[in-house]
C-alpha cells in the first residue's frame, strides 16, 4: 500500500478551534457530507427539503462534518446551484439548529466579496458554533460570475491572496493594512474574534498560487480526487513543501461523489468526481486515502440513488466505525 508516511507528516496538527480539532487528526481520517444532503442529479437546483433535519441526523450518527459551497449564481453551464442558501447565514442558523459537528465551508469564493464581509460573518459563524467553523477558501472557477460583480476574472489571483491577508489581519486587535481593499491603520478594531483567536483557513486546490505560497500561508489543503498515486504525490510534494519552510504538519481533504448501493459488495462504476459503489469498497477507498494522508473525505450524495436517511445509517454503521479514533 502506498505511504507518504515520515517523522514530519507523524508529528501532530496544531489546534486552531473545535471544528478543525476534531474533523482534522493527523494519521486519521474523518467523513463528512456536502450539504444538500439529498439527490438532486437531475436539476441544478436541490429541493432544501428536511434540510436541518438531514444535517442533525449527520450529527446524531457522528459524521465529523457537513459542508456548505459558495454558489452566488444559479449559472446554467455549471448546472449546479450548491446549497442555493448563502453560506454565512445558513451557517448562522446550523450553529443553532447542531452542537458538535463541524461546520465547513468548501468553499469561499474570496475575489467575488469584500473580506471585511468575509472576516466578520466567518468569525460570527465561528462564534455562534462554539468554534466549529472550518473556513475553505478559493479563487473561484466561474468565470460568467465575474462581470456581474464588476471583478476581472484574470486578476483573481492577486485579489485572492490580498483578500486572504486582510481576513488574517482581522483576528487581531487594532488591525493595519493597506491593499486593494482598503486602508486600516490600528485606530479601530473588527468583532467579534474568532472564538480561539484564529480562524481555520484552508486553500482550495491551487486558487491561482504558486505551491510555496499555499505551504506558507493555509491551514491546510483542499484538493480534488486523483487516482491513488497521484494524491500520494500531490500530498508528498505539498507536505515537503511545509517541512522545507519550517511550517506545521497540516491537513488535507477531498470530496467524492457517492452513489451508495444497498448492496455492500457492488463493485465501483466512475461517476462524476466519484464513484457508485457498494460499502465495501467505499471502506477500501477511505482507508487507501487514508494512508496516504488524507485527513478527511467529504461524500456528496447528489447522484445518490438510493433514499437519503438509509444511505446516511449504512455509512454510519458500515464505514464510519471503521474511521472512529
């Protein structure tokens, strides 16, 4: 079985908050689900139906996580409207509605808002959950969104790392910068603060960055399904790249697109960014990726073809036992 395994990618993740504490442990791998929690392969746009009732039943039967997207615009050649509910304040409400599970946002498009907006709803988010936020962020790869904005799609990069510094910036008292979006000078200060005075920032895939900058920078790493070399190299590379600049070992998680079959020994067929499968090798795939050093997987079930709430108890009797600390 490949490893990445060393003494640096041994060495334990340094705590930021609740949420990225328990979804993210190194040499372990925890499951999430991307909300919709609901099969909606059909349409761009899911139902919402018995939405906070499928994130609670997440909760109850100890998925780590459940993740929100930033999908601003219903754009017909993406043909996928995410949770259509803005993310901070559907946050907002799941901070009220659950009590341990994680709550992620895979992710914040930061070109496409202004991080003084970013910094302060993520915080309040992170407050209101006890310190459950996990924060993704990204340049975003929507290009018909950008000229609603009035934002330069080929300038996204710059704009993505200057919006990442300011957001840092807003976790401390009396804050200065001065960038593209705007001029602080340490006469005033944002709040709320983030409940542990950071929040947890990952980078979505490359956002338009060098390798280095991302090692330097994040608090871990989004990245997308490869074949199981290939995500051995990419999160060896990467982690060489933390332990070369002297950073903390950090974590990595993907998604996948499920189609769960009632039958456990179903062999996987390719869909879109996953696969449809039987428990089994569902059971495989994790724990191949989880020695390699991924950290955390979470499942869309949108091209799921089986009933929600029977798939959500399968996982959780049939996989997640097999992931628990």
């Amino acid at each position: 079985m490949i490893s990445t395994t060393s003494r640096f990618q041994d060495s334990e993740f340094q705590p930021i908050n609740r949420g990225y504490n328990s979804a993210l442990r190194v040499n372990r791998l925890s499951v999430g689900l991307v909300v919709p929690i609901e099969n909606y392969d059909l349409r761009p746009v899911p139902t919402m139906q018995r939405h906070i009732e499928r994130v609670q039943l997440a909760e109850r039967l100890g998925f780590s996580a459940v993740w929100l997207r930033d999908v601003p615009f219903n754009v017909p050649s993406f043909g996928d409207a995410g949770q259509t509910y803005d993310p901070f304040v559907y946050l907002g409400m799941l901070a009220g509605q659950t009590q341990q599970i994680a709550l992620g946002v895979a992710s914040i498009i930061l070109p496409l808002r202004h991080p003084a907006h970013v910094a302060k709803a993520a915080a309040t988010a992170d407050v209101l959950s006890g310190g459950r936020l996990i924060l993704g962020v990204a340049s975003g790869d929507r290009p018909e969104e950008y000229p609603a904005l009035k934002t330069p799609f080929a300038d996204r990069g710059a704009a993505f790392r200057e919006s990442f510094k300011y957001i840092r910036e807003m976790s401390h008292t009396a804050p200065t910068l001065d960038n593209r979006f705007g001029k602080l000078r340490g006469d005033m200060d944002m709040l709320p603060k983030p409940v542990e005075g950071k929040l947890p920032m990952l980078i979505t895939g490359g956002s338009q960055q060098t390798p280095q900058w991302i090692a330097e920078n994040g608090d871990g790493w989004m990245t997308y399904p490869r074949t199981l070399d290939a995500q051995a190299d990419a999160i060896r590379h990467w982690r060489e790249d933390l332990e070369r600049l002297g950073r903390p070992n950090q974590p990595v998680m993907q998604p996948l697109y499920v189609d769960l079959t009632a039958n456990p020994n179903s062999p996987p067929q390719p869909i879109h960014l996953g696969f449809r499968m039987g428990s089994r090798y569902l059971c495989e795939y994790l724990t191949e990726r989880q020695a390699i050093g991924v950290n955390h997987v979470a499942l869309n079930l949108r091209f799921n073809r089986e009933p929600i709430e029977p798939t959500m108890q399968q996982i959780a009797e049939e996989i997640l036992p097999h992931f628990e600390s």
